[in-house]
C-alpha cells in the first residue's frame, strides 16, 4: 500500500516555465549579440602611469626569476607554489607556443593611474588585467614594478 502526499503532486505551473525559458533566451540572445557584434562594454582603461619590461625564468631550485631584460639584472625572485604567477605565465607561454612564438620578447607590466595592474604580452597582443584575480594576487606583480634591479 502506499500513501500519497499532498505535495507529490506540486508542480511549477506552465506560464512561469514559459516565462523563464523566455527570460533564458533573452539574455543567451542579449550576450551573443554583444559577443557577436564587437561592441566595447568594458570600461576604458587609464593611462599608464608606470610601465616596466619584463622576462620570466624557470631556475633550477623551481624558483621564477623575474628579470629587467635591459640589463640583465633580477628584479625579484617568486618562490614557492606562486600559482597565480605560474599560471598568468604559464597561459601567456601558451598562447605564444601556439603561434610559434619564442620566449625572447619581454612581457610589459603597466601600473595605471587609477591604481590597475595589466601584464600584456605584445608579442601575441594578449593582456591580462591582474586587479581582476584580488588584490593579493596582483600585489605579487605590483612588488615586481616597484623592485629595483638587484646584483
């Protein structure tokens, strides 16, 4: 024998299934059409205030150097899991492979005058803007601007 309960029985009445397939369409229709057609959403970006070449590399202990590319000097040195780090780069070396590119241009870290950090690779024209991963994660990068050469 079973029993039957009230709310077996609920279900979503059909007008608001239709009203939510239609406001699902809508905005799948709405981000296409901007993906689609180009047009800028994004906020423009502020001027560079301070900009600075960079070169990042793999050392031996697992280390990444960062290195000022016009002298030859080491600027700073992330050690440890530095995830952000090895990822932003790992993506950017990424895309530079893909297009048959080598690792001997330098990266450019941008520090804005509304305080953003942007890593850009002109290389491939890709450009990360680091503010959008925290402010602990675009500190990292922020120190590397800061830091003069060291020995």
């Amino acid at each position: 024998m079973s029993q039957s309960h009230a709310h077996d029985n609920i279900g979503v009445p059909r007008p608001a299934l239709l009203a939510m397939g239609a406001l699902a369409m809508v905005a799948l229709v709405g981000a296409s059409w901007v993906r689609l057609s180009g047009v800028d959403i994004r906020a423009p970006d502020a001027v560079v205030a301070q900009e600075r070449a960079l070169r990042f590399e793999d050392r031996p202990d697992g280390a990444v150097a960062v290195v000022d590319p016009k002298t030859g000097k080491t600027v700073d040195t992330v050690t440890g899991q530095a995830g952000f780090v090895r990822g932003t780069l790992r993506g950017l070396a990424r895309e530079r492979k893909r297009m048959g590119l080598g690792a001997e241009q330098p990266f450019v870290l941008m520090g804005r005058a509304d305080g953003r950090l942007t890593l850009k690779d002109p290389a491939t024209g890709r450009v990360v803007d680091l503010e959008s991963f925290g402010p602990v994660n675009a500190g990292v990068f922020a120190r590397m601007l800061a830091s003069p050469a060291q020995n």
